[in-house]
C-alpha cells in the first residue's frame, strides 16, 4: 500500500495547502501529492482509491490538472458499494464534461444504475446525467428517464424531470416522448416534483409547436387551479417565505401561464381572474411578493389584450418606482419601456415619478429614465417635459449632461410646436450645456433661424443676452457670433421687438463688435469659432461703416497667426476692407434662407449605419492637426464636391493681392463684353452677379485679361464660410474674388468604358457594380451598386455596408431607398466613390455587409469583391 494513501490523508493535505505562505510552497505540495496518488493508482490501490479521488477533486478546484484520475472516477461508478459510486458519480460530474471522450465508457454504467433497484443510486445515476448528458448519451438513457417520471419516489421523479430538461436542451427531436409524461406531473402535490414538471412543460412549449397546443389544450385550466389553490392556501411552514407559500412555485407557473396565453385569447381569458388576483392580493413590502407581481405583470403583458389588467399591471410598475430598493425601480422602468406600446396613455399616468428618476443618484437609473421618458413625449405634453428637464439640465452631473442634453435636442426638435419655441429652448440648451450639443444640432438651430425671417431682431437679441453669461459655452458663441454677422443691424436698431421680449439696454454699433472680439479672442475658442468670428467681423465692417477701421485692426491681427487658415482669411478679408469697398456691401450680403427640408436629407444620409464613412476635405494646419471643415459646407448649403480644386501656382493671386486695384465700373463692365466664360462675378459662394441676368457678361474685377487659365482659390475650404451667397441657376463657370481669371470651357470626355461586374449573388440578391472615372482623375472610380430581389418577398430596413484596405478610400452616398421591392419590382442603386492611393500598382478589393429584414426577421449577407478590372 502506498504510504499517502492513508486513512486521514485527505484532511492532512487540505491543510498541508493551506498552511502555505507562498504560491511555490503550494504547487510543492500538490506535486507531492500527486505523485502519491499516481503511485497508489498503479498500484491499483482499491482501498483508498475514492479518497484519493477525493483529494484529486479538491486540487482540481484549485486549479491543478486531474486528467490522469478521470479512470479512477469509472472504476468508482462501477463498484457495487453506494459510497464509492457517490464519489465516482461527484468525480465524473467535477473531473469531466460533455466533451471528453472517455465520458462515452460511462453510458452503460449510468444505464444499469438507472435500472438499480436502490433508489439512492438511481438518484446518483439521474444527478451525473442532468449534469454530464451529452447529446448521444441523451439518445442511449431518454427511455429509462422517461420511465422514471413515473416512478413511486417523489424525489426520484423530481430528478428525472430535471434530466429530462437536460435531454430535450441536447435533443429536441425527442420532446414528443416527453409530452405525457411531462403533463402527468402537473398534477403532483408534492411542490419539488410540481415545480420540475412546470419547468419541464415550459421548456417543452419553447421547443415544441405541437407540445404547446397539447399542454395549452389539455393543462391550461388545471394550472389556472393550482395557481388558485396556492394564491389561497393557508400558512404552511413547510413552504413559507416571508409569508407567502412557495414563491419559486409562484413565479413558475406565472412563467408557464405567459407562455400558454400569448397568442392565444381563450387561453388568455381562462387566466384573467386568476392574474387580477395575485396582482391585487400579494403584498409588495418583501422581496418574495416583489418578484411574484414583477412575473404576473410580465405575464399581463405578454398575453392577449385585456385593457384593465394592463392598467392594473401598469400601476404596480407605478408603485415600484417608488420603492427604495434600486433594482425593484429598474426592472419596473425596463417594464414600462415595453408597455409603452401596449398602453402608452396607462403609463402617462406616472410621468411624474419616472421624471423623479431622471434625477436618482443611480447612474443606470437616471439613464432607463430617461430613455422612457424620451418615449412619453408627444405633441400634447411636449412643453412640460422640455421645462422639467432642461430644469434639470442646470444641476445635473456632468457625467450625465451629454445623454440629456442630446434626449433634450432631440425632443425639441421632434415636437417643437412653434420656431419661437423651439428656439427658446435651444437657446436655453446652448447656455447651460453648449459644450455637450452635438455639431448637428447646432447647424439644424441655424437652419431654423434663417427660416424665420420674423424672429431674426428677436434671436440676435436673445443671444447678445446669453452671451453675457454663458460665453464659455463654445457652441453658443459660435451660433452668437453667426447671427450677429448676419443680423447685427437689427441687434443695434431693435428691429421686430416681440410683445414678450423684455426691455434690452441700447446695444450700439461697438457692442456688437465686442462681442466678436471676445469670441475671437477667447482662448479657448477653436478654429472654427475664430473662422466664423473672422467672417462676422467681415460683415459688420459693411453693416457698420463706423466700426469699420476698428474691424480692420481686429483682422490685421491675425496676419501673422501661426494657424494657416486664419492667417489666409484675414489677409483676404483685410484686402477686401481696404482696397474693395464698392463690392464689399454685396460680398456680405444676407445669407439667403436655408432650405430646411434639404438640410434633413443631408443629415439623415450621413447618419451612423451607412457603411462608410464620408472623406471630408480638412484644413491642414501648421502644427500637423487637421480640422474638417465639411460639416460647416454641409451647414451653408455648400457643396464641397462641386467647388473646384485650388490652383497649385499661387503667385498670381499673391500679385493681385498685394498691388492690384479696382478698374472704374464703366471698364470693367465693356471688358467683360469680351469674355464668355460665364455670368457670375465671384465664386458661387461669394455670388455677387444677380441669378436672373444671363445674357449680359460678367465683369473681370481684378484683372482685364480674359484667358483661359483655370481658377485660383485663395482659401484651400474657403467654402467652409460663407460671406454671401445668391446661388446662380446658370451654372456657369466663376471667378476668384482675388486673381480675377476666367476658366476655360470644360471640354466632353467620357474616358474609357469598363465592363460591370457581378460583386456578389446568393440565392436571394444579386449585387453588380458599374464604373465610371472622372476625366484627370485616373486614381477616382466611381462604382453604381446596383441591387436586385431575388425573392417573391420584400426586403425591408436594407442597409449596404463596404470596407477597403488602407491604400483606398471609400465614399458612399445614401442609397435611393432602404426597401427592396420583390423580383421584377424594381431595384435600389447607391453610388460609391473609391480613391486608389496606388493606382497602377495594386487592384481595388472590398468586403461587402448587407443587411435586410424579410417578414421582421434580420438577414445578414457578407462576401468579398475580387474581380474588379484591373484597369480600376
């Protein structure tokens, strides 16, 4: 006999282990005993061997591996004696799982123990199966489980119910075995076998059409009974808790109930008094009556239409908001958000307590509350729930300002029932939380703003206000700034006073150009606060001639700026203040009015989930930070895309910069006789020929030599601001505001005609691509997608998504639709633009995502492009 293998051994290494100091002295140990036990198994040591599979069972709990004695755990379980199968049965379920071959060797043990006529071991043999079952033991052992649902121990069928869930997890395929027996259970009196056979029946509906419509048949009443019976029973200690009987049993047959009623109104009518019941009779002041009225309102909901229950199941979410415990509060608003659905006006009724817990401590509180309460919001009650939370807004955490002030946004601007209103609100926004508004927000604001021409004098004049208070809010001075470049006239001369403004002191002339200057000099304004600021001072310097010198020292100083883009603007717009005073007026004049409904479509075709995201043009500054300046376009109503590219010899612009002067009207007008170039004086956003005049020729400002050179932009995004701009509907060619060339006459090339190409089929889409180049541009393709429904179904919520490697860029604009009609109905196109960093050199590649819903339920494709023309 091996000397470790002794009769206390067990308890000597357990404290052997833990009497270590150091990780070193424990792994020592466990290889010493190791050892010993590997000596005593080839020993074939039968003595001792289940306590040294004991002592195996607690080194693997600790982490060590115990491969070596997973023989030993069969050899116990096919012993004749209870205790050595009581450890070889705890060993097989610790030491192995489903996935270990040698579990296979154990199915012929576990059979015959099944079949033992001491029903102990048959429990031990029912426990390793519910733990251990793979799916081809399932298959081997379902008979003799099945036959012990209906054995004479109550104990035994419980287990077997138990095995039998485990089963039916592995194979489905054998839930019709399991139907009757399954059935027979929910008759038992005992609560452990009754509560296994109710756990077993709802598994078998989950799994099983044809086993639901038996049990639903069948069992439907008896269960509503049981439930009854036990809502009603009187005190007993063998099952109370908290004075409620047998809240697990509870909570199961609720469970099953839910499952039985859905989609069913008999089934759901059967269930109505008995749910009416537990609703109104179990107590709420304990967590175990907590729990049984959290599944009878989960039940409420989910099974057919029944107004008054649901206002009944709605109140008790209403009265767990109010509790203190925190997770009753969350699980009742996690309920309320999916019967805000079912019944949007029951739980109207508690909008003030959910409003209460937008401002709990609780961090994921504040936040489901606030996802509810974005879900209340209606036109009818739109206004009080703006005031309370911008109310709100003022004192809460700045952890949490970001996700209210964006819930905040976005209600005001989905029910603002007025312009007045909706700006009111936004103002207030800007001035407690402008550092958390997201650009978007900010440029849909402006939109507005020059929509209302009534409410421009009472807008600037709301802002000069809120400036003097909340100058450090870096969105409120940007739209501060914008408005005062734009309508700071009618700040100083109180244009269209509103009844319900307040009095404002006299803002003269000066104090509209402070408030630029402190904007501009702010330090922590960025670059695109000092750009805006740059282009208002611009404008004033034309609205108020007596600031004008002052406007020019402001600008000067920023010729030297170490910031390109500043630098640039402010020698331009100085050269425009000093030497071209007769265009000045009409470079600055008014932006016209915003078409708002184009601005939408912008914004919601660069939403997140498109696939790509959109290669905006950036200003590249001295320090290597590159600024994008494409959300300003998108807010002008410029289009980048269409301004031509800047001029790479930059010397001319310089020259008429620094020494070139006007030409008398009367000049420039009879040399621009000569020039056909087109009808515009300046750059569509500078605009200064009028749209309806199209036969007469532009003037030539800086310059009477009509050639053919191609345009010069002075500003690499001057488009980014804009100073004016009357858009021309000739579409004819333009000027630079400073080198005065006109461009040549774009001659017709359609380059060369690639073939199309299949990019992916499957047996439900086909995808083909068309490409395209751009005369000059040989590194640009531009790709037609073109979708097609394969199916007699429509495809709806379609959504194309591509990635490229890093040597290409990828561009896509919004597709024509986001539903996919049936074959033969039509199809959705979408265009792509892919820029080829090495053109020549490497092929274009791309993996494709497309995903659709078909009748509700989400379909993902995927695949990869590889057989682009290598011309591409």
């Amino acid at each position: 006999m091996n000397p470790f293998s002794s009769g206390t051994r067990l308890r000597d290494m357990i404290r052997a282990i833990r009497a270590c100091k150091t990780a070193a002295e424990e792994r020592a140990v466990v290889r010493k005993e190791c050892a010993a036990i590997r000596a005593a198994i080839n020993e074939n040591d039968t003595d001792y061997r289940h306590r040294n599979l004991a002592k195996l069972m607690f080194i693997h709990m600790l982490g060590y591996p115990t491969h070596f004695g997973q023989m030993e755990c069969l050899k116990l379980i096919a012993s004749p004696g209870f205790p050595e199968k009581r450890i070889g049965y705890l060993g097989l379920m610790l030491l192995l799982d489903e996935r270990q071959e040698v579990l296979m060797l154990v199915t012929n043990s576990l059979k015959q123990d099944l079949n033992h006529t001491n029903q102990y071991i048959v429990g031990l043999a029912l426990c390793a199966l519910g733990n251990i079952c793979s799916a081809e033991m399932a298959r081997d052992l379902a008979p003799e489980v099945e036959r012990l649902l209906q054995f004479r121990d109550p104990n035994i069928r419980k287990k077997a119910a138990l095995c039998s869930i485990r089963i039916l997890k592995k194979v489905p395929d054998l839930a019709e075995n399991f139907i009757n027996p399954a059935t027979a259970l929910l008759r038992e009196k005992h609560h452990g076998v009754l509560i296994t056979g109710v756990q077993l029946c709802t598994d078998l509906c989950k799994i099983s059409a044809e086993a639901l419509e038996n049990i639903r048949k069948k069992c439907t009443d008896g269960l509503v009974r049981t439930l009854k019976d036990l809502a009603n029973s009187p005190y007993s200690p063998e099952y109370d808790i908290a004075g409620i009987t047998d809240p697990f049993l509870h909570i199961r047959l609720l469970k099953l109930l839910r499952v039985l009623g859905e989609g069913d109104a008999d089934a759901s009518d059967s269930m109505n008094d008995i749910l009416a019941q537990v609703a109104t009779k179990t107590e709420s002041n304990k967590v175990a009556g907590n729990a049984i009225l959290y599944e009878c309102v989960q039940t409420i909901m989910s099974i057919e239409d029944n107004g008054g229950l649901r206002v009944l199941a709605i109140n008790i979410l209403g009265r767990f908001l109010s509790n203190r415990d925190n997770n009753i509060r969350y699980v009742a608003l996690n309920m309320l958000m999916k019967a805000v659905t079912a019944d949007g006006q029951a739980v109207q009724r508690h909008r003030a307590t959910i409003l209460e817990c937008v401002k709990d401590s609780d961090a994921s509180i504040r936040k489901r509350a606030l996802e509810l309460v974005y879900v209340l919001v209606n036109d009818t009650n739109v206004k009080p729930l703006a005031k309370e939370l911008i109310d709100y807004l003022e004192v809460s955490d700045q952890d949490f300002r970001a996700d209210l002030t964006a819930k905040i946004c976005s209600i005001v601007a989905k029910f603002s029932p007025e312009k007045i209103w909706y700006i009111d609100q936004m103002l207030k926004v800007l001035s407690e939380a402008g550092n958390f508004v997201k650009d978007e927000v900010w440029y849909a604001l402006i939109v507005v703003i020059t929509n209302a021409s009534e409410l421009h004098g009472y807008t600037v004049r709301a802002l000069y206000r809120a400036f003097q208070t909340s100058a450090e809010q870096e969105t409120l001075v940007r739209v501060t700034v914008w408005c005062i470049g734009e309508y700071g006239d009618m700040l100083v001369h109180n244009v269209g006073m509103l009844d319900i403004e307040d009095p404002i002191t006299v803002v003269t002339e000066s104090d509209a150009v402070d408030i630029v200057e402190i904007a501009i000099n702010r330090h922590a304004s960025d670059l695109t606060t000092k750009a805006m600021a740059l282009v208002a001072l611009l404008k004033l310097s034309s609205r108020f001639p007596s600031c004008s010198e002052r406007i020019r020292e402001i600008i000067v100083q920023f010729k030297g700026s170490f910031v390109l883009e500043l630098q640039q603007r402010a020698i331009e717009f100085n050269a425009i203040i000093a030497k071209h005073q007769n265009i000045r007026s009409t470079l600055v004049e008014r932006m016209p009015v915003l078409d708002e409904a184009t601005f939408i479509g912008r914004r919601a075709g660069s939403l997140p989930g498109a696939a790509s995201t959109t290669t905006v043009p950036s200003v590249s500054l001295p320090n290597g930070v590159a600024k994008p300046v494409a959300p300003l376009v998108d807010l002008l109503d410029l289009s980048s895309d269409d301004a031509p590219a800047p001029s790479s010899s930059g010397g001319d612009f310089l020259q008429d910069l620094l020494g070139v002067d006007l030409a008398p009207a009367s000049q420039q007008s009879a040399a621009g006789q000569d020039s056909k170039s087109g009808n515009d004086v300046l750059l569509d956003l500078l605009s200064i020929g009028s749209p309806s005049q199209t036969s007469s020729s532009t003037v030539d400002i800086l310059s009477s030599n009509s050639s053919n050179k191609a345009p010069v932009l002075p500003l690499d995004d001057l488009s980014s601001v804009s100073l004016s701009s009357k858009e021309s509907s000739n579409a004819a060619p333009m000027m630079d505001l400073l080198d005065g060339f006109a461009p040549s006459p774009p001659t017709e090339n359609n380059g060369p005609v690639y073939p199309s190409i299949t990019a992916f089929e499957s047996n439900s889409l086909r995808l083909t691509f068309n490409f395209s180049k751009q005369p000059g541009n040989p590194q640009t393709t531009v790709i037609e997608a073109t979708f097609t429904n394969l199916t007699s179904n429509t495809y709806t919520d379609f959504v194309f998504q591509a990635a490229v490697p890093k040597f290409l860029q990828l561009h896509l604009d919004p597709a024509t639709s986001n539903t996919l009609p049936a074959a033969g109905n039509g199809s959705i196109t979408q265009n792509l633009k892919i820029t080829n960093s090495q053109h020549g050199k490497k092929s274009l590649v791309m993996r494709t995502r497309i995903a659709y819903k078909i009748n509700g339920k989400d379909t993902l494709e995927e695949g990869q492009v590889n057989n682009f023309p290598r011309e591409l």
